[in-house]
C-alpha cells in the first residue's frame, strides 16, 4: 500500500502531473455535480415527489438544524458552505472503500486545502457580519499586543483541522489495508464498514468545527457589544 497518495502517478509530462488525489477529487467533484443536477433537474412540489428530491429535502433540513442548533442564528446564511463541505468531505472519505479508488481526504494537500477554504470563509463571513474595522478589531483586544498570538490561533486552528481529517481518514485506510493481507475474508468487511462510519462521523466533525469556528467569527461584535452594555450596567 502507497501511505502517500500523492505518489500514486497516473499520468505526466514534465512538471505537469496527475496523481491519485488529482483523479480521485475531480471524480468526487463531478459525481457531487451530476448527482446535483439529476436531483434537482425535475423539482415537483407536494407530496408526490421523487425519492431523490426527498432524500436532498431531508438533508438540507438536517443540515439547517444542526447549523441553527450550533449557532442560535438564521441558518440559510451558512447552508452553502457548510453543506458543500460536508457532502464533498463524505463522498471524498467514503469513495476509498471502492476497489481502486482512494480517498483525497487521505492527502494531506487535500486536508490543508479544505483547512484553508475555512481558514478564508472565517474573515469573510465575519467581515460580511460586522464589517472590515469592527471584525479585525477585535484581533487588537483587550491589548495590541495580543495580535501576534491572536493571528497564530487562527493557524493553529487551521493546522488542527487538517491534521486530524488527514490523520483520521488516511490511518483508517492504512489499518483496512493491513488487516486485509492477515485476513483476507470477513474480518476486513466489517473493517470497511467501520470505515464508512468514520469516514462520516469525520466529515461531520469537520464541518461543524468550520460551522463553530466561523460563526464565532461572526458574533464577536456581539460579544463585545453585551460586555460594554454589562459594563455600563454595573456603573449605573
């Protein structure tokens, strides 16, 4: 077994390569967007509506309680995000139990990308909640001097979100792997299925910690605002 998927070489002309996180993540990319269309290419309203659309239906409410349970706010401002996150994370850890096929989740390249895309949505809904000064503003509090340590906590976090997706998936597989060439009949089934669960249990982890992170980013103004009332409060 290839521990580093970014090895695996299908194809390449001088610098230009494709690997197996490459392949992998188109076909995750466009299965997500083939299955989108099919879904949603012949919406019906009522009750007699087709088992796919009720099946997308019932996704979306569950993603839009989660997120309202998380953030106590209007959910819909999220949904596209999130929930974009949580399908691709899914497919991309679930696509390994498939002979031949890899997860581009067991890339760590793959990991810090998701990691990043949170890493730039965090500013950019925060910015989008409180605006520019009001929202880095609050990288300056209680003291100036807290900056530095402020802007290495947001790496930190994003650091920890790819570490634990890359480790989580890419040791499952490696385990699956290694148990397979022991014993090559039913343990390794219920290996994979355990992987399936994993694998979903991870994607959720993944985006409800983007959710948390973002939406912390958004209520800061908030926070801030309830602490000065407080503090006028106890004056008077």
């Amino acid at each position: 077994m290839e521990f580093n998927i970014d090895n695996i070489i299908y194809w390449q002309e001088g610098i230009f390569k494709i690997n197996a996180t490459l392949l992998h993540t188109w076909i995750v990319i466009l299965l997500l967007v083939f299955v989108s269309w099919m879904i949603t290419r012949n919406l019906a309203a009522g009750i007699n509506i087709r088992r796919g659309q009720a099946f997308m239906e019932s996704f979306v409410v569950f993603v839009l309680t989660q997120i309202e349970e998380e953030t106590h706010e209007d959910p819909n401002k999220y949904l596209p995000f999130i929930g974009t996150l949580f399908l691709f994370i899914v497919l991309s850890n679930v696509i390994g139990v498939i002979p031949a096929f890899e997860s581009p989740t067991a890339s760590l390249s793959t990991a810090t990308a998701l990691a990043a895309c949170v890493f730039v949505a965090v500013p950019v809904f925060g910015i989008s909640s409180q605006g520019f000064s009001s929202y880095f503003r609050h990288y300056i509090q209680p003291t100036p001097l807290m900056l530095p340590f402020n802007i290495i906590g947001e790496l930190s976090r994003t650091l920890s979100l790819a570490i634990r997706l890359f480790g989580n998936i890419m040791s499952g597989s490696l385990i699956v792997a290694i148990v397979l060439s022991l014993s090559p009949l039913f343990f390794p089934v219920v290996m994979q299925a355990f992987g399936l669960l994993i694998g979903v249990i991870q994607a959720y982890v993944f985006s409800i910690l983007a959710l948390v992170y973002i939406a912390s980013a958004s209520r800061v103004q908030q926070v801030q605002e309830t602490a000065e009332t407080s503090k006028q409060e106890s004056k008077i």
